[in-house]
C-alpha cells in the first residue's frame, strides 16, 4: 500500500465537501469556521477550502461531478499535503464515475474522513493507498469547548509523529449528547461524557489475529458491495475487518443480512478478525454482539475468529483513526488492538 508523508507543521490541509453540503448552509457556517480555526490554532496548519465545499447542499446534491472535481484537484496540487473531508452524508457514491484513480496512486496524501465517507476509502483502497478513517471538520475538528484529548492524540500519533507499532486504546470516557448544531451558543456548551465500564470486550476468539485493515461505516456497505470499489473475494484474505454503524441505527437483523451476504461471497470464511465500534448511544449494544456470535460464530464455524467489541471509532465521541491497509493486531489473551506500522512516511 502507498503511504503519504507525514504532517507537519504549515502543511497545507484542503477540506472538501464530498457527500452532503452541510458545511455550506448559513446555519452551520460557524461549524466550518470553528474546525477550521482548529485545524490552524490547535495543529499549526495552513487550511484551503475547495470551491466548491461551501457552496450548500443544493449545489452539492446537484453537482457530484464538481464535489469530484474538487478532490481530483486537491490530489493534483502538490502544495496540499492532507485532504479532510467536511462532513458524510449519503450519496458519495454518485461520485464515482468522475474518479481518476490514477490520480490518487500517482499523488499520494493524506485523506480523512468518516462514514458515507467509507466510499471514498474503498477508492482509495482501490488506487492502493493508505487512507484515514477518522475525524470530519464539521464533527470532531468543530466539538464544542474544545477538541477531545483521546481524539488529539490520535491524530497526532498517526498522523504527525508516525511509530513502527501503537496500541489503540480503548477511551475511558464517551458521549452521544446531540447538541442543536444550529445553535452557535452550543458551541460553548461541553457534551456530558459518561464512564466507560466496559472497554474492550472480547465476545469471541483466540490466540493473535493479524491483518490489514479494511472496512468502516457498515450502513453504507450496500451502495458499494457489486461496484468496481468492491474487493474480490481473494482480496479479503487476511483483513481485519472493522465496522461501525451510523445514527441511522440500522436494525440488528439488517446487520444479520449484510454478514450473511458477505459470508455468501467467501469474505467471512477469509477474514482474520473483526473490530466493531461503539454504536451511537450503545443503541442495540447487545443485540449487535449476538448477531455477531450467531453469523460468524455459529453459521459459519468461526468461533475461533477474534471479535473486538466496543471499539472507538466512527460515530462515537471521542474517536480515533483507523488507517485503511495498514498493518493491525488483535491480540485475544491482552484484549488489545495496535497498529504494526506507520501508516504515513
């Protein structure tokens, strides 16, 4: 896999809006200018917005080919060294047919973003390069008071001082507290955090699983399964394969149905582990783990597969980033999950 260099400060950062144009809308523009300012005050880098990522949700709708031309020229322009996206949304995947993926493998950078941004990292995985699932502008750069400690770290971790191997620890703290994102009063106003008794739980497995990482928002896994952004069945030999779920709550049958398509095509059989994260308000906490032990464990005889719970990634708060085909651990006796490279030069 390609990895892009690592940040530093007065790097040039592009943010681009790729799926929903929320970040454009007069009531949320104080979002974009709170991330912004983070990205320069709390990371020491210089931000340029894409023409079109602030242009609204209309205009973005209408437009995927201009939301694609603005990620196609942030990858050309060699003084960009980082590409975070806005925010997700739902409809990323009417990009793809203005997608040069030659583009992206012969200028490798930094990308980041998050859920319907998972497309984009399967274009990105595709092109061959490293890729971050991880925070968004108008999310985690913008929290309220000030960015998470757990969420800094990360970010300075992966993407500023790279180390040959990191432990992904599991957050002491979290929240889902949905504060109005219209209400620019919000923005000084901390979310309640609550105590995370449980950490990492272990539903099943043995031993040390190794693998490249792969996978993100499980929500949006049907727009993408049957395109060309889709592995093949061989492809997925090996992966640790990491899953999250959206404030769209899908049920636990849905997830039932979507493991159970995947081990139709050969991909659970394959696989060399699962990381799960945290849902939004551990809404179907329970009922997701049974699901889990009865299609991996139970139909498909891979109860020795290690299955990490709990994990935070995605649209939990505070969050970390997964780097797409790096090198990943879980080790089952430690119930711990690192990294076993730098995923940026």
């Amino acid at each position: 896999m390609l990895k892009a260099s690592r940040l530093m400060k007065n790097d040039k950062v592009a943010i681009v809006s790729l799926s929903a144009g929320t970040g454009g809308e007069s009531m949320f523009i104080h979002r974009y200018e709170l991330g912004k300012k983070r990205l320069e005050e709390d990371f020491g880098l210089n931000v340029v917005t894409m023409p079109n990522a602030l242009k609204g949700v209309a205009h973005i709708y209408k437009h995927p080919e201009a939301r694609a031309a603005d990620l196609m020229a942030a990858f050309k322009d060699d003084s960009i060294k980082a590409i975070i996206c806005m925010i997700g949304g739902d409809d990323t995947i009417r990009t793809l047919d203005y997608i040069d993926f030659d583009v992206i493998k012969n200028n490798p950078k930094i990308f980041m973003g998050y859920s319907d941004t998972t497309v984009n990292h399967f274009m990105m995985y595709k092109a061959g390069l490293i890729s971050f699932y991880g925070p968004s502008i108008l999310g985690e750069f913008a929290e309220n008071v000030a960015m998470h400690d757990y969420t800094k770290y990360y970010i300075q971790k992966i993407l500023f001082e790279p180390s040959e191997e990191l432990r992904i620890d599991p957050s002491p703290l979290w929240t889902s507290e949905w504060l109005d994102w219209t209400d620019p009063t919000n923005s000084s106003i901390a979310r309640t955090m609550t105590k995370d008794k449980k950490g990492y739980e272990l539903i099943q497995g043995s031993g040390i699983a190794k693998g490249r990482l792969l996978g993100g928002c499980v929500d949006v896994f049907p727009m993408i399964i049957g395109t060309k952004l889709w592995p093949e069945a061989d492809e997925w030999n090996g992966i640790i394969l990491f899953m999250e779920t959206s404030e769209e709550y899908p049920r636990p049958n849905d997830i039932k149905y979507l493991l159970r398509g995947m081990a139709a095509q050969g991909i659970i059989g394959r696989i060399s582990g699962i990381v799960f994260g945290k849902p939004l308000y551990e809404k179907y906490y329970d009922d997701y783990k049974k699901v889990l032990l009865q299609v991996i464990g139970t139909e498909n005889n891979r109860s020795d597969m290690p299955i990490l719970y709990n994990a935070n990634f995605g649209h939990t708060a505070p969050k970390c980033i997964l780097p797409y085909g790096a090198m990943a651990e879980i080790d089952c006796e430690r119930w711990s999950f690192r990294l076993l490279e730098p995923a940026v030069v």
